[in-house]
C-alpha cells in the first residue's frame, strides 16, 4: 500500500508531504497505481520549482518521496506554491477515490 502523508500549518497551508510504499496493484512496470502517485507527486515537486523557482527540500529515493518547504519563500509566491500542493491533494484524492484499496492519505495538522 502507499502511504502518504500530508503536513499542514495550523493555518492549513501544506508545508511538505512524503510518500512511501508500493500500491502492489500489478506487477513492477505494469502498475497503474504507482506510476499514477508517481506522476503526480514529482510532477508536483518539478512545477512548484518550474513555476514558482522555490526548490523544495525534497529526498526521492526507490517507494519514497518527501517534500518540505523552505523557509523564507517571499509572500506573493507563497499562494502560488500553496495553490500548487494543494492541487496535489486533489489529484491524490482522485486515484483514492477509484484506487482506495491500494492507497492512503493521512493528514496531520501542527
């Protein structure tokens, strides 16, 4: 199963997220399910830092993604990256909605 973790402000804006796991809907290369998260979780990463040039302290290793973000972002980016991760969540809750055996998403709030 896929395991992801949403991290929020106690404002509720996102700070970061990380993803873990294998959805194990089909064989390695044939898997829908991971190859779904995967688009949408580093096509997140990669267009926060496209569109907005605020790099993301991100760690990608072989079932594991993390992303957090910095410190310092200036204020009228903020919404911009906001709107982005947000997007995410959407996407994510999209695959949970027809793939919900195979992933979860768990939101934490500080």
């Amino acid at each position: 199963m896929i395991t992801v973790h949403i991290f929020r402000l106690s404002d509720g804006s996102i700070r970061g997220f990380s993803v873990k796991g294998h959805a194990n809907y089909a064989k390695a290369g044939e898997d829908i399910v991971c190859a779904g998260v995967s688009a949408v979780t580093v096509g997140a990463v990669n267009s926060i830092e496209a569109l907005t040039g605020v790099q993301l302290d991100a760690e990608m290793e072989h079932g594991f993604l993390s992303a957090y973000l910095p410190s310092g972002i200036q204020d009228n980016i903020y919404p911009q990256v906001q709107l982005l991760l947000e997007s995410l969540v959407v996407m994510l809750n999209s695959i949970v909605d027809s793939y919900g055996e195979y992933i979860q998403i768990k939101q934490h709030n500080n």
